[in-house]
C-alpha cells in the first residue's frame, strides 16, 4: 500500500460547480496534513494546511478525519484559474514529508 | 527574494557525467528537504536535512545520489555516473523550526540526461 493515495483523475467539472478530493494515508503516527497545488511544470505551492478540526479558507474546506486515515479538500464555486493539480501531502516534523502523486483537476467553461 | 532558491534551473548533460545541484534555502528555516518529480507523478522524497544532519535517505536514492548541507544552510546534491533514467524535475523545499510547518519549494532544476 502506498503512503499517500490520491485518485489521479481527472475531474472535469464545470465553472460553478462543488468539486471535493480525498486522500488517505497509511502512516497512523502522522502528525502534519497540507493541500498543495502544483500548476503544469510549476513547483508545488501550499494551498493549506488541515487541522483536526477541520478547517476553510474561503471556497476551499480541508478536512481530516483520523480515525479512517483520510483527508478531504472541498472546492466550492469551482473557477477556471482551479484547474491544476491537488496535492495532498502528510507526515511533517521528524517524519519524512510524502505527497500523494496528485489528483488532477479541470474546470471547464 | 526571500523565497528558497534552486540553480540551475535547468541541466542537460550526457549520460555517465557527474551533476551537482545546489540549494539556498529560506534563511530561518532548519530543514531542508530534496525531492525528484517526474511528469504524471507527485515529487518523490530523496532526502531531509535538520540543521547540518542527513535525517533520512530514501532507498530511491542509490550510491549514485550524495546531498551534504555542511553548514546547516545551503544544501548541494550530486548525482555520479548519470543514467537517463534519472531525467527529472528535482525539488528542493525548506521549512521552518516548528513542528508541522508547511514546506516551501524551490522552483526546482530541471535534468535531462542524454
């Protein structure tokens, strides 16, 4: 089983629409959850970070849910400028940091 | 420009030479990380610097890899003998003193191996 899997995708969905990741993990001693977005040929650049108790930057909600090693991103109101790739990335602190391999994701007009 | 900076920004060299990279990274943080990332996929640990200290290594990374930061600030990695599998976008991202701290990358170097 891989540390972090993600769906690659992609997800084709429309301007406007709500538009929701998941990502699970396999390490339970996990200490530190982030979303990032890497555009094409563009370094990976946080988007944000997931708290335990959940947390929303205005469209985006992160959520993580510990008991079934899961992390969510949610994205309301989808804009074009969304399209990119999602990454979801565990572990921090003493532990090595390990990325999803990304979901991919397409607004359409 | 604060941000962590990575040179060069793009490589090509033929197969069997020697490469280094090198990494600058955001001045106050202490941890230092190397990844590679090929198209399609999500950036691949190689390797994570706390201070001067190699904390970890991947086991993708063979005999052919070395990364030093002998001062607790920049960071170098080389690769011997390249090979064109190892063609790649390798990331060098930062973070800061506390636990849990986001990591910042670089805009990476690009390699192609010939």
């Amino acid at each position: 089983r891989k540390e972090v899997e993600q769906d690659p995708g992609p997800f084709n969905v429309p301007e406007g629409a709500t538009v929701a990741f998941n990502c699970t993990y396999s390490n339970s001693a996990s200490q530190s959850f982030f979303w990032y977005r890497q555009d094409c040929r563009k370094e990976p650049k946080l988007l944000m970070s997931v708290y335990s108790s959940g947390n929303e930057d205005g469209r985006f909600t992160a959520q993580l849910n510990r008991a079934s090693q899961y992390i969510s991103l949610l994205i309301r109101d989808s804009k074009l400028s969304d399209s990119a790739t999602y990454l979801c990335v565990v572990g921090g602190g003493y532990q090595k940091v390990t990325f999803g391999t990304g979901t991919k994701l397409q607004v359409i007009p | 420009d604060t941000g962590v900076s990575q040179n060069p920004r793009h490589k090509i060299t033929k197969r069997g030479q020697n490469v280094t990279f090198r990494c600058d990274p955001i001045s106050e943080h202490n941890r230092l990380y190397w990844y590679r990332q090929t198209l399609g996929q999500g950036p691949e640990f190689l390797t994570y610097f706390q201070n001067e200290a190699q904390l970890e290594k991947s086991r993708l990374l063979s005999d052919r890899f070395s990364a030093e930061r002998p001062k607790g600030s920049f960071s170098t990695l080389e690769i011997q003998r390249t090979e064109q599998g190892d063609s790649a976008m390798y990331l060098c991202a930062s973070s800061g003193r506390t636990d849990g701290s986001p990591l910042h990358f670089g805009n990476g170097t690009r390699l192609t191996v010939t």
